[in-house]
C-alpha cells in the first residue's frame, strides 16, 4: 500500500514537471531560460513543483507514522494473545491436576478396583476398546473443524466412528469373555446373531445349555410327580456367510485396538461397518 502510493505521489509530480515544462518550452520556443537565486523561488513553476513535493513528503511521513502505530499496534495484540494463551495453558495444568483422579482412565481404573483382579481384565479390554473409538472420533471430530467444516459435520463426522451397533457389541464382548476363560466357543454357539438364547413358555420345556448328559427335571403337582428328560440344544445353524464375516469382524477389532495409526483406524472402522450391515441384511434376509 504505501509503495502504490508513494507511486502515484511521484508519478504526480512528473506529470507536473513535464507539463510544466512543456509550457516553458513553449513559450521561450527553443529558448532555454536558466533559473536561480530568487527568481528560483519566484518562478510559479517551481514553487508548484515545490509545493507537490512538500505535499508529497507529509504524505508519505502520515504513512509511515500511520504504519508505524498499526505495527505497535499489531505488537500489542500478539502480546496480549500470548499472555492470554500462557494464562489459559496455566489454568488447564491447575485443573488437570486437581481433576486428574476423574479423567476417564483414572475413573476407570477407581471403578474397576472394586472388581475381583480376575474379572478386571475383562473390564480394562472393553475399555480400551470404545476408548480407541471415541479418541479416533474425536480427531475426526477436530479435523472437520480445522478445515472450516460445521459443527454439524463435525459431529456427523464423530458419530460416524463413535457409534456402536448391537451386533458389534455383541461380537467384542463374546470375544473378550472368550479371551479370558469366562466362556467357550461351544456355549457361544448357542446364541444368535442377536445375542439371544431360544424362547420357551414354562422353564420345564427350557433345553439344557451344553450339557454333557441327559438331565431329568421333576414336576411336581398336587396330585402327582412325574420325571420330565430336558432336551439337549443343539447349537444355532448360522450359515457360513455370516460366520465367516462374524470371524472377520473379530480379526478386525483385535487389530483396531492394538493399532496406533489414525488412518489404519479409520479404513478398520470402515471395513467394520461394511460387515456389520452386511451381517445385518443377512439375518433379516
């Protein structure tokens, strides 16, 4: 700004000088006249050269001052964010301090103290499970927003890798009760996509659950008692579409916990959702 129009201040004055001295020309006709002294300061041309130039001078010194106030100006907001900013940093440090106990794994990790160690396993996997979730979500979340994106799309964007269906839920938490010798794949076997166990009306119909031999029920009413033999249940027939992608589904959780590349995580959650719609269609098929 202040070369274009320090620019146009000279150019300006040029302009003034060659009219001017065209004018000269033209009336002395070739004739050069030799201006100094007095006269120099008399000549109306000159003392309008003078006067553009002295015009231009304060011009250019308002200029200069005017960019020298914006400059301590702009020095004084940047000092003033910084000290803003390190207040803020001081603050958050005091706070994390004073609430460290109740961030989420510290929460956690109180709550699941009163478990028995046997079972906190259990409880530390599914943890760190959704807390892989809702971190990468979060940096979805935050890139949405760096890049100028709406709140709204910022959290459509969240809510794409937070979210958790029934069956992925499911699947995780048959997985870890595997994992940790709280169950077996035989006994899982008895369950639907739905996690559900077949329905009965009076529990003296109700099927064994992976019993090794024949169990005898006795029933018992005001006039008689008689045995009843429980029948054994089979295992739920899934077909193999649905198996292998249940299977798959397990491969990809496992790698997504224990995988700290952000873009991994995100094609995982991907892929998972893909398999889960397509679990889905095939159970309601």
């Amino acid at each position: 700004m202040l070369r274009k129009t320090l620019f146009v201040m000279l150019f300006s004055i040029m302009i003034t000088v060659s009219i001017s001295s065209s004018q000269s020309y033209a009336e002395t006709d070739t004739k050069f006249t030799k201006i100094q002294g007095n006269d120099l300061e008399n000549n109306p041309i000159t003392k309008n050269i003078l006067k553009n130039i002295e015009i231009a001078r304060k011009q250019f010194a308002a200029i200069k001052e005017k960019e020298k106030q914006e400059d301590e100006h702009q020095k004084h907001i940047k000092e003033q964010r910084l000290a803003a900013q390190a207040s803020l940093d001081e603050a958050v440090a005091r706070m994390n301090d004073t609430y460290e106990e109740f961030t989420p794994r510290n929460a956690f990790a109180k709550y699941v103290s009163g478990f028995n160690a046997t079972h906190q396993g259990i409880y530390w996997d599914q943890f760190d499970y959704l807390n892989a979730k809702i971190t990468l979500a979060k940096d979805a979340r935050d890139a949405v927003l760096e890049n100028g994106g709406t709140y709204f799309d910022a959290m459509k964007e969240y809510s794409k890798y937070a979210k958790m269906t029934k069956v992925e839920m499911l699947n995780v938490i048959k997985d870890l009760n595997i994992k940790h010798n709280f169950t077996d794949k035989k006994t899982q076997s008895y369950f639907d996509v739905n996690g559900k166990l077949p329905r009965v009306e009076n529990d003296l119909n109700a099927p064994c659950y992976n019993c090794e031999a024949i169990m005898t029920k006795v029933k018992v009413t005001a006039s008689e008692t008689s045995s009843i033999t429980a029948e054994k249940l089979k295992p739920i027939s899934q077909s193999d579409q649905i198996v292998n992608l249940k299977n798959k589904l397990s491969e990809i959780q496992k790698d997504f916990v224990s995988s700290k590349n952000i873009i991994e995580q995100k094609k995982m959650v991907h892929d998972m959702n893909n398999i889960l719609k397509q679990i889905q269609e095939s159970d309601n098929s």
